[in-house]
C-alpha cells in the first residue's frame, strides 16, 4: 500500500448514543464541583458610611458573588482552569466474563465510553463493542511485535508506523499538510512519552491509532519483544510518576499536549483522524492526557477517539486542568470518555494500580473500570505470540498482573469471544 497516495476523503461523524429513556438507565454526569473556597455566599454588608456608596456595592457584589461566577466572569482566567477531577466520583467498576452478560446499564456505559452510538440492538452493541476491544489487541499486538495476529486472531486492519523516517520525508508532510516544526514536535513526543503512531487503513478517511507505553524503550524496536515485563525505565518516568504523585506534571505531559495540538490542527483540515487511543501503566495516563487535549481542540461534532488502558495511571488534577487549557472547545471529565481494564483473580484477589492510586485519593470520573479474571492456562507471551508457559500467571506483590500485557489480551479475547 503507498501510504502516500490514501484518499483523504472525509467520514461521516457518527452520531451521539440516543437512549430510550422509558426502557434503558442512562449515565447522570457528575454534577461540575465548586471551587475548594465555594462556600454559601457571605451575608455581610459593608457600611456604606464607612467607605462611600461605589465602594460598598464593589465589596457587597464580592461578598455575595459565587467562585464558578466570578472564574467566568474574569476574562484573563484561562477556560476550565478550574478543573478538580480527583473531587468528582469515580466512574463504575464493572464484573463481566463475558460481553453478553453486561446488564442494560452496563452497555450504555460501555458503548458510550468507546464512542459507539446508540442502537437499541444490544447485540449488536454487544458486536460492537467486542470489535472494538479487539482491534485495540491488534494495534498492541502490532506495535509489540509487528504483526496484527499473532494468536491466530483475523486479520481486519491493515497498519503501519509514522516514524521518523516519514516524517523526514517531504513528500509524506505535504501531504499530510505538515510542517517541519510539527514534525519535530510529533518525533519528541515519540521519543519522550513511548509513543506509537499507527495509520489504519480500511475506513473512507485514514485513521491514526496512537499506544502510550511506559514498559519499554522506544529507540530500539528490537528490544520490544525481551521488554513485555520490564517494571518501566528509571529516569524519565519515574520523574512523572513523582510529578503525578507531588500534584505536577513535567516536560513528557507538555511533549504530549504539544502532539496533541498538531494532530487536532491536522484532523480539523481534514487529512486523517484519531479514532483510537490505547496506554498502559505511566502511557495510561499519557493516553487520558493526550485524549482530553485533542479532543477540546476538535469541533464538537468532530470525531471523538475510543480511549482503552490497560492498568493506568491516573492523573492529578493540575494535569487534568493543563491538558485542556487554552482549548477552545470543552472537554467534561465526568462524562463517560473510555475504558480503563484491570485483571483480578476471583479466588485470590491481587491489588492495581488503579486501586492503589484510587486508595491515595486519586478518583476515574468518566472512565469505566473493567474487571476482567485471569483463568488458568492463560499464558505469558515470548513477544512473538507463542506461549511460554501454562498454569495461572503469578501475579506481584505490589502490583498484580500489571505487567502482564499478554495475559490482559486473553483476558480481552475471553470476553469479546463469540459464544457457539
């Protein structure tokens, strides 16, 4: 295929999920928080004896002015400066063995978190959301190990990686309408948040899948395959996971909301979109990051990305604000905007690090937890797709499965798997 030459034709937006109220549950968004000092307004008034009658009108309309009135009032605050993710609740966490055991309730909570639009067939909601948990296997299958099946599953997507070699490459930025400089922003946010841009093609308009990873090093792809199970790199992430931990964020959140920029202004010109976005661990809190800054930067009837961690990190509330400051379209945490999947045995239950970071005050609005068993005999991965072992996975102490990243995809193929 010559990438070079795809159509740049556009799609369709699909539309928003329209629920039958009288027969289905639908998600309440959390109600907005106030600003920490959002208090009954004060019911003091200021003599205007003392001061003057200008004066006093001045401090009497402080006094009784709301906090979330007086941020949109004052022109110089930044929109949605005040955002408090970690005060709103979390999303729902969800028990399933398999997709056709979700309850009503669930299925518009999942459909809705992956951007799949209301049918009232819930089997072929079911369909849907299956397909799409699973092409979210195929691009980690192939951003692991270059291929998109490796465990015998069909082939649907044909994909390719934007490195660095194309965007050197003249011909490939003309036409995507990219310049130099926003391709030298697209290659730092590669090299400092472990981060894969895959094309995919099959739709009417070239769709870009993009996977966060914090569990390998991204400057040498022969190294992916030994780096399944490596705990993250020092260095780097271990300074964001302290940024995210202190209530910061450092220079990989600002390389991504750079990223984020640029393939919003491309998207709005019509050469491609991002329909899907994937993370694991630390690249899970990249991907949420990355997902709330290109999304508040599209037109809102633009084409949302479906959002799918693995175990991630979760972000702080200066994280949240940043990633959609100076956006000028708005972006709600709290509605329902992806899925976050976390592995537990039954019989012997194992922490996450989603419950771990849930235990330090840190909260998933908008985010739906899916809770998926790991079974015996599901097997590790050598990086080529064989197993290496049989027997239950062990999980860490700390941890969990966390870093089992092939033991998360039999989970997935376990419970998208059609029934005979």
């Amino acid at each position: 295929m010559n990438w070079l030459r795809l159509p740049r034709s556009c799609i369709p937006s699909p539309s928003a999920p329209d629920v039958d109220t009288a027969s289905k549950k639908t998600l309440t968004p959390a109600v907005e928080p106030q600003a920490p000092n959002g208090s009954a307004p004060d019911s003091r008034v200021v003599p205007k004896s003392r001061i003057g009658s200008r004066m006093a009108s001045r401090l009497n309309d402080m006094w009784k002015q709301n906090p979330k009135e007086a941020d949109v009032n004052n022109k110089k605050a930044s929109r949605h400066a005040k955002v408090k993710i970690n005060s709103l609740p979390s999303e729902k966490r969800i028990y399933a063995d398999h997709v056709t055991t979700l309850s009503m309730d669930e299925l518009v909570a999942m459909s809705s978190a992956l951007n799949i639009p209301w049918t009232g067939d819930c089997a072929h909601l079911e369909m849907k959301i299956a397909a799409r948990l699973g092409k979210v296997c195929q691009l980690t299958n192939f951003v692991f190990n270059g291929a998109t099946n490796p465990h015998g599953m069909k082939q649907e997507l044909t994909m390719a990686y934007i490195s660095n070699n194309e965007l050197d490459d003249q011909n490939f930025r003309a036409n995507f309408g990219m310049t130099v400089e926003q391709a030298r922003i697209l290659k730092r946010a590669q090299t400092l948040a472990n981060l894969d841009i895959v094309m995919v093609a099959g739709g009417e308009k070239l769709g870009l899948a993009l996977y966060f990873d914090s569990a390998r090093a991204a400057s040498n792809r022969k190294e992916w395959a030994q780096a399944l199970v490596l705990r993250g790199r020092i260095g780097r992430n271990t300074k964001e996971i302290m940024n995210t931990a202190l209530g910061t964020h450092g220079e990989v959140f600002a390389a991504v909301k750079e990223a984020a920029d640029v393939l919003s202004k491309l998207s709005e010109q019509g050469y491609f979109r991002v329909d899907m976005v994937a993370g694991h661990s630390l690249g899970g809190g990249y991907a949420q990051y990355f997902t709330a800054a290109y999304t508040s930067r599209i037109k809102a009837d633009g084409v949302k990305p479906a959002m799918v961690l693995f175990d991630p990190m979760l972000l702080n509330d200066r994280q949240a604000a940043d990633a959609i400051k100076g956006a000028p379209y708005g972006y709600d945490y709290s509605t329902p905007r992806g899925v976050a999947i976390t592995l537990n045995d039954s019989k012997a239950p194992a922490p996450t690090l989603l419950s771990r970071m849930k235990g330090a005050g840190f909260r998933h609005p908008g985010l739906v937890e899916l809770r998926l068993d790991v079974h015996p005999g599901d097997a590790a991965d050598n990086g080529q797709g064989l197993p290496v072992h049989l027997g239950n996975p062990s999980p860490g102490w700390l941890l969990g499965y966390h870093d089992e990243m092939s033991v998360f995809e039999m989970a997935i193929r376990r419970f998208t798997k059609k029934e005979t």
